[in-house]
C-alpha cells in the first residue's frame, strides 16, 4: 500500500493539473524547481526522476520552501511528512482534484499539524533511485522557519 501511494504521489504528483481554489495554491521559484523534474519509465515497473540542470545546482544545498503539510502518518506533531503546493483538502485523495507537487520532509524537530502553510528549510535531496519505492526529492534535517 505505501508503495501504490507513493507512486500514485509521484506519477500524478509532477504532471497533474488540478481544479482548486488558486488563493490557496502556493507558488514560487523553489516550487517551480521542484516541478521541473520528469520521469522516465521503465517496464511499467520502474521510474527514474530525470533531473534539470537547474534542480541539480541545488542538491545537498539548504532549500527552502512554503507549503501545506501531508501526513503520512496518525499525529498532531509530524517530524516526517509531504510538503505540498495545496492544502490537504483540495488533494486527490479527498475526492476532489489531482495531486499536487510534493516532496518528502524530514525534521529535526517535530512540528504541529495545521491547515495553514509552513515553511521549512533544510538540505535538499535528490534519489535516482526508482521513484516507485523512494521519494526522488526530499529535504532533510529541515527545520520549521
């Protein structure tokens, strides 16, 4: 099952247009970097993020990036969690629109759920590995700001 969500985050994650209210959409340069990552298949199996130039100047470098915390977990305190460019009640998964870009947050410190955006700042990570078994960005040792 964490497989089929995580694929289901990545493949719709990066190329869905979804309806939603544009007050709430969070966009910036950051995000647009992130956005920027394709993905090649493999055997219907297997899919490798492909890499702009521009994302890779900032990998293993502090990023920073404003969104709407996506839990992958029961708790009000998230230390790991999806960070989105919408809010939890406008994803895929609530019935109503397609997923949004995301990327994977680990803190140091726990931070409190809320609807309302966070911005988080840590190391940005990229994987080759296959994005059907890890997230291929993440920012790690974030802190909330």
């Amino acid at each position: 099952m964490k497989q089929f969500l995580l694929l289901l985050f990545v493949l719709t994650g990066f190329a869905a247009k979804a309806q939603h209210d544009p007050n709430d959409q969070i966009i910036s340069a950051n995000w647009e970097v992130i956005g920027s990552v394709n993905f090649k298949i493999v055997k219907n199996k297997e899919m490798f993020p492909v890499f702009t130039p521009e994302i890779k100047k900032h990998a293993d470098k502090p990023f920073e990036l404003e969104g709407y915390i996506v839990p992958i977990k029961d708790g009000m305190k998230q230390t790991k969690f999806m960070l989105s460019t919408l809010p939890i009640n406008q994803c895929y998964f609530c019935g109503k629109n397609g997923v949004p870009v995301m990327v994977l947050v680990e803190l140091a410190e726990p931070v409190k759920f809320t609807y309302q955006t966070v911005t988080i700042k840590g190391i940005l990570k990229l994987s080759n590995a296959n994005a059907m078994d890890t997230p291929p960005i993440s920012l790690i040792n974030g802190k909330s700001i």
